[in-house]
C-alpha cells in the first residue's frame, strides 16, 4: 500500500508517470526503505495504463462487496409482536445515552 499511496501522490503532484526514484524520495521522506523488487513490480503492472481508470474499475468491484449490518437487521426486523413496545422503548433510551456521549466524546471546547 505504501508504494501506490506514494505513486498516487506523486500522480497528484503532477508527475503523470513516476519513476522507481520518485517513489524511493517519497517514501524515504518518511522514513520508509523502499524495496527495489517490489518497486519494479508495482511499475511494471501501472505501465502504460490510466490511473483514473484503474481507480474507476476499482470502486466498480468494491461497489458489489457486501458491507455488513445486512443479516444484522435482518434478523433484528420480526420481533415478536408482544414484546415490539418495550423493545422500542428500550432502543430510544439506548440511542438517547448514545447521543449524549456522542456529543462531546470527551473533549470540552475550552479544555
């Protein structure tokens, strides 16, 4: 990941194709050693291609990637009818306390 951050970066910066150089100056900027073999690798595979486009196609795929909190409220949707009203009041009060403590998260202004 630290090698195309610091590819992305460079991109960024204005260098539309970075060299093993470049990358090695960002990441020795933070104290990072860069490893030549996976440089090149990382060189080789970016070559000739369209970074906006390799981002583009990667949101696509993650887009179909489950997130999670599906089976979560799935199973939480049917409650039993007797028990709905004193389950509905103990969520209020539950997210009552949470945006209580949600609001200051410890820190004062003037602190």
């Amino acid at each position: 990941m630290r090698y195309i951050a610091a590819y992305l970066l460079l991109q960024i910066g204005g260098n539309s194709s970075p060299s093993a150089a470049d990358i090695k100056k960002v990441l020795s900027a933070v104290g990072i050693e860069a490893e030549q073999e996976r440089l090149d690798k990382l060189l080789s595979e970016l070559s000739d291609k369209d970074i906006n486009q390799l981002i583009a196609e990667g949101s696509s795929k993650l887009s179909s990637v489950p997130s999670g909190g599906g089976a979560v409220a799935a199973s939480g949707a049917a409650p039993a009818a007797g028990g709905a009203a004193p389950a509905a009041e103990k969520e209020e009060e539950k997210e009552e306390e949470k945006e209580e403590s949600d609001d200051d998260m410890g820190f004062g202004l003037f602190d």
